[in-house]
C-alpha cells in the first residue's frame, strides 16, 4: 500500500521541458559494464523490470510509444520515442498523464563508462502545473531519486540528496522453499555510543523500505533509536502484493530482523520494538499476538505499533503492549476491526479470551484515510480501488502519540 509513491515516480518517468522549463537531473552509477546497464535501460519498454510501481508496459509496433500503467490502477503514463542513439546510449522521450502535477514532459537518459563500471544520468526538464515550482521540483527530484536510485544494480551520488543514506545490511531470512533466504534491510544509528532501543520497520503490500526508512526511519532515529527497515520484496522478486496475500515465511521477517538487531553491540536486545504500515501493521501484530509465531521466537519484541493495520486478521490475545492508529475513513482496512480488537471481541462481535494478554491502545483520527503519513498523497489518489490521502495534521499527531509510545516502554524494560 506504500506503491502510493505512484505520483512523484510519476513525475519522474515523465519528464519536461519548455521556454521557462525547470530542470532536474541526478546521477546513478552501477556495477555493471556499460553494456549490460544500456541492456537494462536502454530497453524502453525495460521499467517493468526495475520500477517497483510499474505494473506493465506495452509498446506500441513501432517500438516508439510506450504505455506504462501503474499497480492500482490508478493512471497511465504514455510516452513517443524522439531519439535514440544506441551507439552512445542514450535516449530522449517525451511523455503525457494526467496523474503528474508537470506539463511539458522531456527526459534524456545516457549510459556512459566509468572504469570498469558504468554511469546513468538522467535529465528532465519541466514546467510546474498547478503547484509551484518549488514544489515541482521536489516532486521531480523525489521521483527520480525513487525510480532510480531505489533499484539495483544503481547507486546515486549523495550530493542530490538531502538525507543521509541508510547502512545496507544483510540477514538470514527463513523461506518455506529450499533455497537460502538473504535478506536485506536499512540501518540508522542514533548518535550516542549505546546499547540503544531499537525500531523494526515493516512496509505495505507496495514495497518501498526505503521511502519508509526516509520518512520514519529518520525520524525515529533522530529520537534516539537504532532503525532497521526491512525488504522483504526484493529479494523475493516480489514487487506488490496488493492483491493477494504475502508469503507465508514474509511472517517471519520481523523476528529475523531483531535476530540480526539483538546481535549488534550498540543495540539494547531487551528494548526492540517493531513497527508496521498497513501490511507492515498486519505483521507487526502477528508477530505480537498470541500464536505460532511469536511462539516458536527464542527473542522476544518488547512492543509493537501498527498503523492503519488489517486488523480482522489478528485474533489475539497481544502479549506485549500494543499501539494501533488508523483513520475512521480508512476504506481498506477498516477502523472498525480494530475496535473490535482493542475490546477483545471477534469479528462477529464474540468476546474473545477475556482478561487475557496486554490491552491494546487504539487511536481512530477522524477524517483520515489510508496512507495519512504519505506525504506525497497530497493530491489523494484511488489505488486498488481505495482511498489514500495525506494528513498532516493527523501524521503531526500519530508522530508525537508513537514517540511517546516507545518512549514509555522502553523506559519500562530497562
């Protein structure tokens, strides 16, 4: 559900340009030879194999329009071919959709050599379209940072970027096939020698970790928290799960996480705490609740917290102090399940073991939807057939109710 980053990729696969065009540009370097990077970009129907919110892509006969259409249905972008240059590798596009809040659409694409390795730089050129271009430009620049710097084999130089990049680490991850499981996540440290707290971070059935790291990670770092946000796509090929379930080893990803956290000498592995977004929220619970799951885990959360969560899922009891904040317009997963959770009641309404494991605190904003923390969703979109849209004001409130959450119980377990 975190694929909303759809409008500002968008804005980026879009790209503009005009007499007072604006201009943005970063630079990916990667490990392959230029070859068999121009293979991978030079493809120009090849985004679906790198850009985790396009869906498909179809091109036309000719192979000089493409149409690119996004997971959730929520728009297309359509693109003409104006030159392409395979011995220099490089390519110029122009491009139309609804969903970019750019006009003028130009992009250029170039591979070129460096050493042994090889360089993608991408320009787009721009005009703002309804916002400013302040705003325009951050839209762009996010888009481009999202849709290339995000995708392996690339890695983007650190002077476009205004926040720090985040240690890539590796752990054993659990896979109910037989082959070996590697997972990979997204570590900030605190400043302070430690052992500190820590944070598990979980993403939606959209994927983007490293948005999540951006935002959240962030965020929770800065209060003091060692944070190490999981990919749990990417290295099972997987791209969105919107549709239908996750994988059933995905479940225990976040116990394979606090492993790996409980390890570490800065960490504290009494005080690690695991936080979910929408599916990410499904899982922080799971791994919480009473269960097969949290029974087989030699370690143990100390907490969890779940934002705008699938909460009929979760049958409960919680065994550990639990958070739950979502929106009461949340029309995908909705307010009123959680309710019945935070009462100790079913689905149908039954009580539940009463009297039996850690209450659980739920907080209902109103006039929020799914997704309240994307601020990118300023514009609202409909994805999979729901309503996202971004709240400031509720996220201002959610930030400061979770702070205080963590902070609470990691002052219990010390």
């Amino acid at each position: 559900m975190r694929s909303t980053f759809i409008s500002s990729i968008v804005a980026a696969i879009i790209s503009v340009t005009s007499a007072h065009a604006l201009e943005s540009s970063m630079t990916a370097r990667s490990s392959l030879p230029p070859a068999e990077l121009w293979k991978k970009i030079g493809d120009f129907c090849g985004i679906t194999a790198w850009d985790p919110a396009v869906e498909r892509c179809d091109l036309s006969e000719d192979g000089k329009q493409r149409t690119i259409l996004f997971f959730g249905g929520i728009g297309r972008v359509v693109s003409v071919l104006e030159d392409w240059d395979n011995s220099n590798r490089s390519f110029t596009w122009t491009s139309s959709s609804a969903l970019s809040p750019v006009s003028n659409h130009r992009a250029r694409a170039s591979v070129s050599a460096d050493g042994q390795a090889s360089v993608l730089k991408l320009t787009v050129s721009y005009e703002a379209r309804g916002i400013s271009d302040e705003d325009a430009r951050k839209t762009i620049d996010g888009g481009i940072h999202r849709g290339l710097c995000l995708s392996s084999p690339l890695r983007c130089t650190d002077d476009q970027r205004s926040i720090p990049p985040a240690e890539v680490v590796e752990f054993d991850g659990l896979s109910i096939i037989s082959r070996r499981l590697t997972l990979r996540g997204l570590l900030r440290r605190p400043d302070g020698a430690g052992p500190s707290p820590a944070v598990v971070l979980l993403h939606g059935c959209g994927g983007y970790p490293e948005p999540l790291d951006e935002n959240w990670g962030v965020k929770i770092a800065a209060w003091g928290y060692v944070t190490l946000t999981v990919d749990s796509f990417g290295p099972r090929g997987l791209k969105n799960t919107c549709r239908g379930a996750m994988t059933a080893d995905m479940a225990f990803d976040p116990y394979q996480a606090l492993k790996f956290l409980s390890r570490q000498q800065f960490v504290d592995p009494r005080r690690i705490i695991v936080v979910g977004f929408s599916q990410g929220g499904l899982l922080s619970l799971s791994s919480v609740e009473r269960g097969p799951v949290e029974n087989v885990a030699e370690k143990k959360f100390v907490a969890a917290a779940a934002f705008y969560p699938l909460c009929r899922a979760i049958k409960g009891p919680m065994t550990v102090p639990t958070l739950i904040l979502t929106g009461e317009s949340d029309d995908w997963t909705p307010a009123d399940s959680c309710r019945k959770l935070a009462d100790g009641e079913d689905e149908l309404g039954m009580a539940r073991q009463k009297g039996e494991g850690t209450p659980v605190r739920l907080i209902v904003y109103p006039n929020a939807y799914h997704g309240f923390d994307l601020s990118n969703l300023k514009v609202p979109v409909t994805y999979f057939g729901h309503h996202l849209e971004y709240n400031k004001e509720v996220t201002d409130q959610a930030s400061e109710t979770l702070r205080e959450f963590l902070k609470s119980t990691v002052q219990d377990t010390r």
